[in-house]
C-alpha cells in the first residue's frame, strides 16, 4: 500500500478532489485534514503508539510481515 500526502490551496478543490478518490475502486480509503493542526495531532498520535510499541525495535522487514498476516487473517475472517 502507498500513501499520499496532497496539500490542495483551496477548500472547494480539495472537496472535489477528495469525491474523486473516493470514487475510484483501487483506492482503500481517503483522509481528510482541513488543517495542518489536525495532521500534526494524528501524526503525534500514531508515533506515540509506535514508542510504546515494539515497533521501534522492529526492522522494516519484520513490520511488513505483521501487516502481511494482518490482512491474512482480516481476510479470512479470523480477527
């Protein structure tokens, strides 16, 4: 999975743009942030949750393997 990050100068554009992604059947979900606060918060938030992970001690291959048997078992119906 690749993620974007699209700065988009007007609100209505970004609206439109937004509607637009969400149409499309290959992409797996759509953020939207009005503001750079908001963004700021939830990235906070998500590297409070990596340090108090194991996430830190974790290679890169390691990380991929648990999304890999995530999506396995969220597949197969047993979460």
């Amino acid at each position: 999975m690749e993620t974007l990050l699209i700065k988009v100068s007007e609100r209505q554009k970004a609206n439109m743009l937004v509607e637009l992604l969400k149409s499309m059947d290959f992409i797996e979900s759509v953020d939207y942030m009005d503001d750079l606060k908001s963004f700021k918060d939830a990235f906070n938030k998500v590297n409070e949750i990596a340090v108090s992970s194991d996430l830190n001690e974790m290679t890169m291959d390691d990380i991929n393997k648990e999304i890999k048997e995530y999506r396995l078992e969220k597949r197969s119906g047993s979460n």
